[in-house]
C-alpha cells in the first residue's frame, strides 16, 4: 500500500535552516528559515519584507547557497542590491521580458521553478536552492491577462496559485529546497480596527500550505539627529509548522544598509544587557 514506518520517512523532516544571523528573529524561526518549505513574508508598504528577504539572499549567497530572485515587481535593482550586501554575480534572476514576450505570470513561475530545480538539481543536487517570489499579490494569472479592460475574472487568480502550491509545495518538499513568497497585508475594511484580520492575496490553498507566515511591521522610527534613517521592523509568527507560533521579534532597518549584522548585534546585546540590570535590581 506504499506504507512506510514514521520513524523511516525523511520526506517532511527540516534537515537544514539558513539562519539570517540575527539571533531574535533566528530564534523564532526555530533557529532560521525551514529548507523543504513554503514561507510567506507579508506585510504593509515600507515595513521590510523586500529588505529582510534580500537579506535571506544575501545570506544565501554567501554560504554557497543558489538563490533564484523571480522579480515581477522589478525591485531586484542590481546596484541596490550590491549596496545591501549581496553578491550580484551569484544571484539569478527571472525578469518580465518584452522583446521575448515572457510575461511573468503565476504559471511562468511555476514553470520557472521547476525548470530550475530540474536542471540545478541534477546537477548539483547537495546545494540548496532559495526562490525568492516578488511579490505573490502582483503576479497575474494566464487568464486575467488575456481579458480586456473591464471584463471579470473573479477568483481566476486564486485558482491559477491553487494549482501552483498543488504542483510546486511537493518539489519544494522533495528537493529540500525552499521557496519565500512576499504578500501583502490587506486591509481590514469594515471591519473591528481593535481586532484587525490578518488576510492576503492568493486565496485560501496559498495560506494553507505556507508552513511559516511571516508579518513584517513598521515600527518605531530610528532618527539620526531630524533625520530618519531607519525604523524598528517588528517581525510576527502568525503561522508555523516548524517552530511555536504568535512569537514576536524585533529587528533594526537601516534604510542605507538594510539589516546591517553589527548594528543589529550591538542594539540587541545592549537591550539585553539593559533588561538583565532591571531585573537585578
């Protein structure tokens, strides 16, 4: 019946995590992102989830990692992202091309993802592969490009990321690989603004599989004198399979430098230093 012992299947087991060196947030990740899952990082505009995903390429590349941005937004800025830290000549990219007619679609990132793991795969088959998908609420479907202005295609989306995590989580599973999808947080319209809902683009089957939700939020700005140069970035477990969730971490954003390591060391330690004097005394 194709029945195997638990204790024998490697099938769903996390054997690797990439951490983001930012011992809070690793923490509530369970010690860093889960390789063989789907993650989610949503959020509002201008609260880090492009610059703490980047930050997980930045890593990525530099623990030999293969990192694959698919950048329908068209934020993967070379030059930005040299800046921040990540090595340009290690990074791949699929981009919207016009003279080819390659319009990134859900399902051109489907394709693109299991072209990837099929050649990469068996090629290398030791070293990860990191998918970053900017961003899941901005990508089309097949079916809501081909409509005119004007005419429904209520929930042809849906359907189309349905059909993806159906086809893609179990490749994602199966390759130890791991894929990261940037979402947007929807507003709350009507609803009680003292007990927010927490809901995305994608529809139900993208929530279900992602095996870490992640909502990344502006916090308390960080000044320079009259100038603000960055902000406290609140990071919230709103789902996990792989760690407790409902945990929450802060993290510090410089617009500059993104999440600087050393900056963010010194900030954390100094607050632990300042909570171990408060409870002494």
């Amino acid at each position: 019946a194709g029945l195997t012992l638990l204790r024998d299947s490697d099938y769903a087991m996390v054997f690797d995590r990439i951490p983001l060196f930012l011992p809070r947030i690793d923490k509530i990740f369970g010690g860093g992102l889960p390789f063989g899952r789907m993650v989610e990082i949503a959020g509002k505009p201008a609260g880090g989830k492009s610059t703490i995903s980047f930050h997980v390429a930045r890593v990525g590349t530099a623990l030999g990692c293969i990192v694959v941005l698919i950048d329908v937004e068209g934020t993967a800025d070379r030059v930005r992202l040299a800046h921040l830290g990540i090595d340009v000549s290690k990074v791949l990219v699929k981009q919207p091309d016009e003279e080819k007619g390659v319009k990134l679609t859900v399902e051109e990132v489907g394709h693109t993802i299991e072209q990837t793991l099929e050649v990469f795969k068996s090629a290398y088959p030791d070293v990860p592969i990191i998918f970053i998908w900017d961003s899941v609420g901005q990508t089309p479907s097949q079916e809501e490009l081909s409509k005119d202005y004007g005419e429904k295609n209520v929930g042809s989306r849906a359907k189309a990321i349905t059909q993806f995590v159906t086809k893609i989580a179990p490749q994602i599973s199966a390759t130890k690989s791991l894929l990261i999808g940037i979402n947007q947080v929807r507003d709350d319209i009507g609803g009680n603004p003292m007990f927010p809902t927490y809901t995305v683009p994608g529809g139900n089957a993208w929530e279900h599989y992602a095996s870490l939700r992640l909502e990344i939020q502006q916090k308390q700005a960080i000044r320079k004198g009259q100038d603000k140069i960055g902000h406290i970035m609140g990071v919230h477990v709103r789902k996990s399979k792989v760690s407790r969730p409902y945990q929450i971490a802060n993290a510090y954003l410089i617009s500059d430098n993104g999440l600087d390591y050393e900056y963010n060391l010194a900030k954390m330690s100094e607050e632990e230093g300042d909570r171990k004097s408060t409870r002494l005394n």
